[in-house]
C-alpha cells in the first residue's frame, strides 16, 4: 500500500507540472 502511494505523489506532480 506505501508503494502506491509513493507512486502516486511523483504522478500528481508529473499531472500538475502537464497541466501548467
């Protein structure tokens, strides 16, 4: 469970760095 959400952190970035 830890791993998904490490994984899901650098994805949020990555969306939110896309959208700007």
């Amino acid at each position: 469970m830890v791993g998904l959400v490490l994984n899901l952190i650098p994805l949020l970035r990555v969306t939110r760095a896309k959208r700007i």
